[in-house]
C-alpha cells in the first residue's frame, strides 16, 4: 500500500494528512513534501494528522523525529493529533510522547500551536 500526503495551511501552521502507511518506501517523500512546505516563511508550526494511517515502521518514526528537530529549531511547535491505536502504541514506546503533545483532533492540535482554527 502507498501513502498520501495531503498538505494546507491554516495561517502559520501546516498541516499534514497522512494516509496509508509511512514505512521506508513512503519516508523519504514524505520528508520531501514536509520540508519544502516548511522552507516558506510563512509557516511556524506543523500538525500531524495521522487519522488515516495504518501503519508506520521505524523509518516513519525517523520522518516524525526529524520535522520536530527542525520544527522546533525554527522556534516552532509540532504536534499530532487523531493517532490510531496501533501508531499511537509505537510511538508510545518510542518514546515520542515525552516530546511530542497529541490531541483528539485536528482543530485541538492547530489551537494548541496559538492559532485558532
């Protein structure tokens, strides 16, 4: 299976809608997509909307980490939201959570940047 990546900006935010499975074959576009989006000057934060993916391997997770670093180095903020169970449990033993917030929603985790949706 593929992924789709789907991107929009609400004000200073960009947020990312994945969907299908964010595994080596997917990482490195998705890597791409992301960080040409984030080289506007527009853009502060980044939301990860994760509602539709069904799978993330450890190449996914390098994805997540890396756009935090940078995110972060911007003087931004990054969270995730609608995380199913199955990725919700990699990322918790990851280790992800301790630095990465995730909300219920998307609309949460775009207020949660300072940006009302």
């Amino acid at each position: 299976m593929a992924l789709h990546l789907d991107v929009k900006r609400s004000k200073n935010v960009l947020v990312a809608r994945l969907d299908g499975e964010l595994d080596h074959h997917t990482a490195a576009h998705v890597r791409k997509v992301i960080e040409e989006e984030l080289n506007h000057e527009w853009v502060t934060h980044l939301v990860l909307n994760l509602e539709k993916l069904e799978f993330m391997d450890s190449s996914g997770l390098g994805v997540i980490l890396g756009r935090y670093k940078r995110v972060t180095q911007m003087g931004g903020k990054m969270t995730i939201c609608s995380v199913q169970p199955p990725i919700e449990r990699i990322m918790e033993m990851s280790g992800l959570f301790k630095i990465l917030q995730m909300f219920q929603d998307e609309s949460s985790a775009v207020s949660a940047c300072g940006v009302a949706s």
